[in-house]
C-alpha cells in the first residue's frame, strides 16, 4: 500500500537492506514488531516496504519531524531488532534521511 502522508514538509527515512536468508522465521517475527512498535512511536506518518531479486528490501518510513526519528532510532527495543539485525537478518544495508519538501500523487 501507498502511504497517506499529509501534505509536505515531512521526513522520510529510507532503509535499504539485503537480507541474509539466515533466521527467516525470527526476521518475520522482528519485522512485524517493528512496524507495530513505530505504529505506536509519536510523530509515525506510515510506511512502505518492497523487496526485490537477490534479497534487496526497501523501507521508506516517515515521520513528522526529525527529533521524531531520533527517537525512534533510540527506542530501546528497536536498537536491540538493529543488533539483531547486524548480527543475523542483513548481509547489509544503509540508511538514508531525507526532508520531503514536495510531493504529489495519481
């Protein structure tokens, strides 16, 4: 689904990842925690996630201000899922954060 944000500025949190194919069943598990735990966090607009060939996973989440995205990376269960998430689910990743200044839809 396409994320209903409100109208710009916002910010957006992009997190590109490949996945391991190591602990498949505790990866489903963790990543259902987490959007639920953000879901919960102030300052969570929505999400969008797609994976590709090659185990290539891309999450787009956005949030209302940047101190909303420092929070949530200081979320305590969140850095132990990013722990985890070193150690077994991803072969690796990057994170980009990004200000959305303009944004339309069809």
């Amino acid at each position: 689904m396409i994320a209903k944000t409100p109208e710009a500025p916002y910010w957006a949190v992009i997190f590109t990842a490949v996945f391991s194919g190591r602990e498949e069943a505790e990866y489903g598990e963790t990543a259902a925690r987490m959007v639920a735990l953000a879901e919960e966090s102030p300052g969570f607009l929505g999400y969008e996630s797609a994976q590709g060939e090659g185990g290539l996973e891309i999450t787009v989440s956005y949030w209302d201000s940047e101190e909303a995205i420092r929070a949530w990376k200081r979320n305590t269960e969140h850095l132990a899922a990013q722990k985890r998430g070193r150690e077994a689910f991803y072969s690796a990743y990057t994170i980009r954060v990004a200000k959305v200044e303009r944004a339309y839809s069809f």
